[in-house]
C-alpha cells in the first residue's frame, strides 16, 4: 500500500538518521531539520522508507497510509 510521510519539525534535532537511510527521501535543511524530498511513498519503497523514520532517535517522522 502506498503511504506518505508525516514529518514533526517541532521535535526534530537534525540527527539525520534518516539521511543515512533513505537519502532519496530525507534531507537536512540550512536550519538544521529534516527536509522531505518526496512525500509519496510507492508499496515497493515502504519498508525501507519505514526503517528510516523509525531510526529517528526523536520520533519526527512517520509513514503513514493514504
């Protein structure tokens, strides 16, 4: 199923795990933040793209269903 990710930039530290992960999806900003490069998320991308949010130490980030 196709989902679209959900970023909380009032807790989100810059951490950039998800960078490390998912790099095609998730940037940082010159504020520090995650940066959303592509908020659609094909079935066949999900789980790694899942893995990434689930890597922020701080919860900033979600995949959630269409």
């Amino acid at each position: 199923m196709d989902g679209v990710i959900k970023a909380n930039h009032a807790v989100c530290q810059g951490y950039a795990n998800c960078v490390v992960a998912a790099e095609d999806y998730f940037d940082i900003d010159d504020r520090g933040l995650v940066l959303v490069r592509k908020t659609e998320v094909p079935s066949a991308d999900r789980t790694r793209v899942e893995e990434a949010a689930r890597s922020c130490p701080v919860a900033a980030l979600e995949v959630v269903d269409e």
